[in-house]
C-alpha cells in the first residue's frame, strides 16, 4: 500500500514534515507561499498561483484557496496516481488550509481516490474570526462527503499545564497528528478494498486516539490511557461516526485478549 500524504498550507506543511519518509510514502506541500515551500524537500512543493503576489489573497479567503487547487486539478491527479491512500493535512481556520482541503477532497470524491482529511481546529486563543473561520471551513468539508478525522485543540489545554510557550503545544499537536496518520495508513493497509471503504463511506466526522501503556503495563492499561485522551473526552459520540483507537504492543496482541479488553 502506497501513501501520499499532503501537506497543505503552512501549518499543514510543518504537521506533514514530522513524518519520517518510508518507502511507502510519499508527501507533496502544497501552498501559496514560494518562502515556505523553499523550507521543504527539494521536489516535493506545489507552488499555487505562479507567484507569492498571485496568491496572496488566498490567505484568508476560502473561496480564493478552494479555486486555486482546483487550477492545479491535473497536477495533483499525476502526483496521486499511483497512491492507494490520499491523506490531507491542515490546520483550519486560515484560508490555504481551509479551502484547499476541500478542493482536494471534492476532487478525490470525484475520481474515486481513497482520502481522508486529518484537521485541527484552531484554538480559541487564535481569535474569534479565525474560529468562525475554521467552523465554516468544517461544514463544509463535511458536505463533501469524504472522511475527516478532527483534532480540536481547545480539547489539549487541560492536559498541557507544563507547557508554557505555544511551539511546544504546537509540537503535542504535532505528535497526535503524525500518530493519527499512521494508524490511517495501517487502516487501509490491512483493509484497503474492504472495511476501509466501509469505514470511509460513513464519511460525517471520525475521532482519532492514541494509547501506549508502561513497558510493564497491559493491554488494558493502554486502552484505559487512549480512551481518556483530550480528543475523546467531553465530546459527544451520538454525533461521532467512527472511532480509532492505536493501540501498541512489544508482544503480540492476541484477537481473544482484545476483544476483552475492548
């Protein structure tokens, strides 16, 4: 199984660059920016617009985001064409990240490519414009009809209180991505075919989190970890359509003790 993974965006683009390369996978930045693609592996960037003065006024105008990626339709099309697996990442709430997913999820949705979109919505600090920015850029991914696994990042904050400076909170998100976009591709890896596309055809809104015991823990400690994660708790799973949990072990997992576990 074959991956590209998209950065999209600047903050897309940092998330995406945490991934350690594999032979498998492959990433493409994708922005309006010339500096901060500069800032990626040489023949890895997709340069909208030609120009940074071109598609500036991408910056927070979703609109203008969504029409610029679907210029690059052909482009994009030749990048994912031996990719079993199309994973976007981006950070809602600017205008590159917000519009730009939605353009690649509609054309996915179109030809028929397995994508999943992997979000964060900003956090309330960031301001209020920015937040309404990010909620409507949600909606509309959703009315897409693609899969979306979202990380709300307000959800972090009480079990953060040793971090004092907003990189290193950026590196926790970080950290919950990269892990998020490994189990998609274990996911479709195991189940591509099959229970992927049962999983990815229910579409709405999925949760992602992450588990790992103490060396000399078990099965259920780990569970027990992941199922009090910030981005599980306190949200409301009557709405939620899927749920992943990664869970991982030093010693095989047998399929009668997870189940118990479970």
């Amino acid at each position: 199984m074959h991956s590209l993974i998209i950065g999209v965006g600047k903050r897309g683009g940092d998330m995406v660059a945490k991934l350690l390369p594999t032979a498998s996978r492959r990433a493409l930045f994708l922005d309006d920016a010339a500096e901060d693609l500069a800032r990626r592996p040489q023949g890895t960037g997709l340069l909208l617009g030609g120009s940074r003065g071109e598609a500036s006024s991408t910056a927070h105008d979703l609109g203008a985001a969504f029409a610029a990626v679907l210029k690059e339709r052909d482009a994009l099309e030749d990048s994912w064409a031996s990719a079993d697996l199309v994973v976007a990442v981006a950070a809602l709430g600017g205008g590159m990240g917000s519009g730009g997913t939605r353009a690649l999820a509609t054309i996915a949705r179109e030809e028929g490519k397995p994508f999943v979109a992997v979000v964060t919505r900003p956090f309330g600090l960031e301001g209020e414009k920015r937040v309404r920015r990010g909620m409507k850029a949600r909606r509309q991914l959703l009315e897409v009809g693609v899969p979306v696994v979202e990380l709300h990042q307000d959800q972090l904050l009480p079990f953060a209180t040793r971090v004092t400076k907003i990189k290193e909170l950026l590196g926790v998100v970080d950290e919950v991505v990269v892990n998020a976009i490994e189990a998609l591709e274990r996911l479709a890896d195991d189940h591509l075919g099959g229970a992927f596309e049962d999983w990815a055809s229910l579409s709405a809104q999925g949760l992602f989190t992450y588990g790992l015991a103490a060396e000399e823990g078990t099965l259920d400690d780990a569970l027990s970890v992941a199922l009090a994660g910030p981005f599980v708790q306190n949200v409301p799973l009557s709405r939620t359509t899927g749920l992943g949990v990664v869970l991982r072990s030093r010693v095989p997992i047998g399929d009668q003790e997870l189940g118990r576990s479970l």
